[in-house]
C-alpha cells in the first residue's frame, strides 16, 4: 500500500525526542526532522529513532527537493553498492520493464483525463557495459498518437524502432507512460492539464532514486513523425527537473513545436543553445515533405539552439536507422 506523506508525517512528529537531522516540509506545511538514508524509486528515506519512514518526493517543498538533489549529485562521486545497483536489469539492449505507483498528487491530474493513470510504467534499455557508477547518455523516446490504439500503446511501444541502434552505440534508452497509456492527445498537441509533465517528473525521480548519478548524465530525446513533434514536450520534461539536454533527433518532422513545448513546460528559451537538433527526412516523404523539412530547419536556426542540421535520405515517411546512428555520434561529440 502507498504511504501518504501527511500521515506519516503525523505519526513521526507524533513520536517524541530528536535526532541529529534537518527539517523537512511537505506542501501542506507540515515539518519534522529527519535524517535522510537514501533515495528510491521517487521516495525520499527518512530514519527516524531507528526507523525508515519513505516518503513521496513530489509531495515535499521545492527546499526539500532541491536538497534532495544536492544529496544525491554529492554522493554520486562515492556511491554505495546498494545506491549504484538499482533495480535488477538486464543489459545488452533487451527492454526492461518498470512500473509504480503514481503519487497522490499525479493521480489526482489525471482524474480530469479520460484514461485516468494510476501506475508509472517506465521501460530501459541498457547497453552492454552500462555502468551507473559512470556518467552516461540517455535517449528518451516519444511515440506519435494517430489512434486510439497508439494512445493505448504509449511511448513504450516505440522502445524496438530505437533501443537496438541506441544501446549498440552506448546509450542508455528510456520511455515512460501512465498505465492507461501515453497522457498525450492526438498528435501530441498542448497538455494544459499537466499530466504528461507530471508524469515524467515522477519517472526521472524514480531513475534518480536507482542511480545517485542519473541527474547529472547527458540527454536527449527523439521521435519519428507525431512522436517527433512530441519529442519536443519531451525536452520541456526534461529542462523541468534540470537535466542536461545535448540533443534532438527529428524523423519526418513537419512543425516546429517549439512554442507549444515552451507554454507547457515553462522552459528557459536560453536552456536549448545547448542542444543540438539532427532533423531526418526522407526524399519521397508526402507528409513531411523536404519542404517541411527545409521550413523546419530555417525554423530551429532562427530559434536559440545550437547547431541544427538537415540529412535527406533516399526514403518515404520513415525513421531511417542510418540516420539515427549518425544522430547518436554527433551528440556525444557535442560532450567530448
């Protein structure tokens, strides 16, 4: 069963004496000090006169949660066994499957929605010599919505267009869906409900609780057609809990949704001189035709990126392995 922050807040301040410990607040308010043990799966451990009390992340004050932050991006440099190890994964390029419960606070958003999310499903990819003890690189996956169906198969069902190509190359690949499936609407338009952000935030909390270091690794997000305008809120996701964004793979992208990503998640317009957009495009394209393309990248280069860069290939509406691979390598020389 889920703890509810208020209630175990209530039961330690119930109990009496102190320990050694700092004060933490959750949103309502309440306070009570505790020393904190570690982080995992989005819930901050508090011990307590010898006992572990875990308590969901998303419901502490932005204070708490940057502290948690620090915590963890210092005690990365000399993890614990326990810290690094993370969940028991398999590595290699096969797809593992996580899933959670959502907080409180999550499901609450998504009662406005008509597939109402109770659990976090994350899905990882790891390469062969995945080593969360060092820094790594990690690709987050959107999936376009043209149906009800693809809505129901989230960004998940996207993991084997990319998980193989990217984990070969050494990436870390990740995609996340509530279990009703993507929160996002058709065609990946504005979400001002907050749900697909939410839920993000709760997935890269989860990651950072299994690995100390995951907040401080170089990303980047890719998308093919709908997923690929997609990709674009999936930046904003990542910009919100202060990660750093290195890249932008675009497959048969025909709109820049740049301004909608911004609106939604409030990013830094300044946060995305550091990344770099590789823009794919197939030649006998009919939906994003090069001249899409080509308005596309006239677009980003008059935005605040970094470098933006246009490869046709021979092809339709399609996500070109070739050209994902190229993709990769040109981010990770962007980080040396």
């Amino acid at each position: 069963m889920k703890t509810h922050l208020a209630a175990c807040l209530f039961f330690l301040a119930f109990l009496s004496g102190h320990v050694y410990a700092r004060t933490w607040t959750d949103v309502t308010g309440r306070k009570i000090e505790a020393e904190i043990l570690g982080v995992e799966g989005g819930k901050v451990i508090l011990g307590f006169k010898g006992k572990k009390v875990p308590l969901d992340i998303a419901k502490l004050s932005d204070a708490d949660r940057e502290f948690i932050t620090t915590w963890k991006k210092e005690t990365a440099d000399a993890p614990s066994e326990a810290s690094t190890a993370g969940p028991d994964l398999k590595k290699g390029g096969s797809v593992n499957n996580i899933e959670t419960d959502l907080s409180g606070e999550t499901v609450k958003l998504f009662t406005k929605s008509k597939y109402p999310s109770t659990k976090l499903k994350i899905a990882i990819a790891l390469p062969a010599d995945f080593d969360p003890a060092k820094h790594q690189r990690v690709m987050w996956i959107s999936a376009a919505i043209n149906s009800d169906a693809d809505r129901a198969g989230g960004n998940i069902r996207s993991m084997g267009m990319y998980a193989a190509t990217a984990t070969q190359a050494g990436w870390v690949v990740v995609a996340a869906d509530g279990d009703m499936g993507n929160p996002r609407g058709e065609d990946n338009n504005d979400n001002d409900d907050g749900q697909d952000l939410a839920l993000h935030r709760e997935a890269i909390a989860t990651l950072a609780g299994y690995w100390p270091g995951f907040t401080t690794w170089d990303f980047a997000c890719c998308g093919s057609s709908g997923g690929a305008k997609a990709a674009f809120y999936r930046m904003g996701d990542l910009f919100d809990s202060e990660l750093n964004v290195v890249g932008l793979f675009l497959a048969g992208c025909n709109e820049d949704k740049t301004d909608g990503a911004c609106s939604e998640t409030r990013f830094k317009r300044g946060d995305t001189r550091t990344v770099r957009v590789y823009i794919s495009n197939g030649k006998a394209d009919t939906i994003s035709t090069v001249a899409h393309a080509e308005a596309l990248e006239k677009s980003l280069k008059g935005g605040s990126y970094g470098d933006v860069r246009l490869e046709l290939f021979e092809g339709g509406h399609e996500m070109n392995r070739e050209e994902f691979t190229k993709a990769l390598e040109w981010f990770a020389e962007s980080q040396g």
